[in-house]
C-alpha cells in the first residue's frame, strides 16, 4: 500500500539521517527500527515514533508500553506520528 508522501511537512521531506554509520538505505532497509535513543540531530517533531520515556517503538509496536495509550498524551502524539514516519521512509528510499 503506498503512503500520499506530498503532504509531507518540509522539514520532514528535507530530513536525511546523519548519525555516524547511519544512511537512509540503512534506515529503509527491512526490519529497520527507528534509533533506539531517538536523538538523531534534526530530527524533526513529526517524526519522533519512539517514547523517551519507555522507549516504545510505535512504528514498529514493539517494547513494553508503559501507559495507557488512549491517555498518555506522548502515546497519542507519538501514534499520531506514524504515518508521517512511514510516508518518509517510502519518500527516502524513493
């Protein structure tokens, strides 16, 4: 299924991993996972899909959430967050 990627923010369309080691084929490859501190410099809001606070994957449901999710406001955020997370990976490796 292919994600609308012209609706994309600009930040996050201007966005590019620029951690040491890390490339957007790395960060599309499959079974990827967003970074596991998810302190990528630049990283923009929109695209932030893990939780500081339990390192939840929301991209990838993976982890222990330690909140209720329907009212954990960072839950709703970072779910909220996933599409976008998505439409970029599609637009990266494009």
């Amino acid at each position: 299924m292919s994600i609308d990627t012209s609706t994309l923010p600009d930040a996050v369309r201007a966005f590019r991993p620029n951690c040491p080691g890390c490339s957007p084929k790395i960060v599309t490859e499959a079974g990827a996972q967003p970074c596991s501190t998810y302190d990528c410099p630049g990283l923009p809001a929109e695209l932030r899909v893990t939780c500081d606070t339990c390192m939840y994957d929301f991209a990838n449901d993976e982890g222990q959430v330690k909140c209720d999710q329907t009212s954990c406001e960072t839950a709703r955020r970072l779910l909220g967050n996933v599409e976008t997370y998505r439409a970029w990976l599609e637009y990266i490796s494009a």
